[in-house]
C-alpha cells in the first residue's frame, strides 16, 4: 500500500492535492501492484475518488493520527503538508520509506523524510540539513511536478493579449484594481474567476467590464492550459501558475500574495522576469501596469534558458528515484 497524507480546499488552496495527485497517477503505473490510498481532509473526498484513488478522511495531524497510519503498514507514505510538525513525521516515518514535498525549508528542520522534493526554482539555494545524513534530496525544477496537462509535449502557438489570475480565490480584492487599471487599454483581456470567488465578487467584476468588447470572463476552470496558451503575457501571483506559463513559453508578470512566494519571486527577478512587488506595493495605475507589460516584452528575449528549465517530466524523475530506493 502507497499513501498519501495531505490537505486542502478553498481556504487553504489545492496545490498540496494536485502535485500529490499527478504523482499518485505516475506511481500507480510503476507499481501496478501496490493499492493507492488518500488520507487528507473530507473536504475534497470527491476530487481524489473522482480521480480514481481510495480515501480515508482525517482533519488533524495529531500524534494518534500518525498512531493510526502506522497501524495500517504502508510500503511508503508521501507526505505533502505545512500542518504536521517534526515529531508527526518521526512518528509515521518508522520502517516506512517517507517522501516529503516541501517548499523552502522552514518547517520541518531537521529533514525526517528518507526523499525531500522541492521543484521550486530557488530550491538548490536552500541549505537542508538531515536528520540521518541519508536524506535524498531531490531540488530544482528537474524534479517539479506538474499536472497531467503540462507533461506531454506542447505545439508552439502564438497567443495574444493579457491573461490575469489571482488564482483560486481573491480574498484581497485585486481583481477589480487590475480591471479598472486596465480598462482604457487596447489589449485583449483573460479574466480568470476562480473556483473560490464569490458572488458578491463576480457580479462587481461584471460590472466592471459590462460590455467591454475586449475582456473575456472565464468562470472557474478546470485548467489554465488553454488560457494561458491563448495570451500572450500573464499576470499571475509567483506560485504552480508562473511555472505553468514559463512550460507553455508566455511572458510572465508576477507579484507575491504570501512569503512562501516571496523566494520564488526573487529567484525569477535575478532571470529578468517583471515583477509588479508585493501586492501591498503594487501601483494599482494604468501608467504602472503598461510600463511593466512594455518591459516585460523586451525581457522575453532573455528567457530561453529558462523556459528549458521547464519540461513538464518531473515527475518521471521523481518516480524513477523513488523506485530506485524501494529496490535497494
């Protein structure tokens, strides 16, 4: 038995479920034999059980929680999460191989964790320190996980216009400041409404571009993919979604919701892409925003290299290290 312990919804967000979830789905063609289980929150029962996979529901990381999945014997468990602490791993961890994801390293410090996976670009920068000195580090976009969409291989299109995501939700309220700073401009305009937006936040955004020939509304999609490829630049907040577009090759203009974006930022500012700041610091004018897009264009130039960092088959080496280890 595989299984996955992790968490999410639309306070905390999906990202936690969908890398576990694209990596479930290319374990569970490598080890065919072995059942994959969810352990994680009933809020989203029905996206893992929709996706083919058993579920088992569990809200806390509590030390009679890590009690309960020993019990159970797993082959290994793949843990995804910033809920736990250091003593939950160590608990769960005991004659299990254990696979964590982690971001940037400020959580669980000393690495429990047999394989640490962090696909983020400023990855190898952070210094991980384990616990047994055996740890397998796997850092830097070589080992991103990406969902199912971004790993097969993408025919070059040329899109235009200007997409913008504040991802699932918009609990800040900057979706109608980039609308009115944009309104008075002759770029078409992707409008992306997230699964978490309220009503209350839809009907001013209708408002807002009543009538407006250049915005298109996209209620609550499933994927980016075909948005993203449809524009030409992209302005997102620097978490899953800047690496999304950097995969399909668009211009990406970026600003920082949380800290744990705020390495990620940095690290893509020293390859030359726009950021608008912090969103406490962003200039919410039309004179701002043009002059970002206008840079933004000139800086494609230098991002060859950094769209190669992007495959979308990180997964493959993910699972290819993991089996690796369970053989030996």
């Amino acid at each position: 038995m595989i299984l996955f312990r992790t968490n999410g919804g639309k306070e905390t967000g999906l990202g936690h479920v969908m890398r576990c979830l694209s990596l479930a789905k290319a374990l569970s063609v490598k080890c065919s034999e072995e059942a994959v289980i969810f352990r994680t929150n009933e809020e989203i029962r029905t996206l893992i059980t929709e996706n083919g996979f058993d579920f088992q529901p569990s809200e806390k990381y509590t030390q009679q929680e890590a009690e309960v999945i020993r019990a159970q014997n797993p082959k290994m468990i793949l843990f995804d999460s910033y809920l736990a602490d250091t003593d939950y791993l160590r608990t769960i961890k005991q004659n299990v191989l254990l696979v964590q994801f982690d971001d940037n390293n400020d959580i669980y410090t000393p690495v429990v964790a047999d394989v640490v996976i962090n696909g983020n670009i400023h990855a190898q920068n952070l210094e991980y320190e384990s616990e047994t000195k055996k740890a397998k580090l796997l850092l830097g976009p070589e080992y991103l996980i990406m969902r199912e969409e971004y790993q097969k291989s993408i025919k070059e299109k040329k899109g235009n216009g200007i997409m913008i995501t504040t991802g699932g939700s918009d609990f800040l309220n900057l979706m109608p400041k980039f609308i009115k700073a944009l309104k008075d401009t002759e770029f078409q305009k992707r409008i992306i409404i997230g699964p978490a937006y309220t009503e209350e936040q839809i009907e001013r955004i209708k408002r807002l571009t009543d009538r407006d020939q250049l915005v298109e509304l996209v209620y609550k999609p499933k994927s980016l993919k075909k948005h993203i490829m449809d524009s030409e630049i992209v302005i997102t907040a620097a978490g899953s979604t800047v690496y999304e577009v950097l995969r399909l090759k668009r211009i990406p203009i970026i600003f920082t919701l949380a800290d744990n974006q705020k390495k990620i930022a940095t690290a893509l500012v020293k390859e030359k892409v726009v950021s608008l700041g912090d969103y406490k610091e962003i200039e919410f004018e039309k004179e701002f925003i043009i002059k970002r897009i206008e840079s933004a264009k000139k800086s494609e130039n230098n991002y060859s290299d950094l769209y190669e960092l992007f495959d979308g088959k990180g997964v493959f080496r993910v699972v290819e290290e993991i089996n690796n280890l369970v053989n030996i």
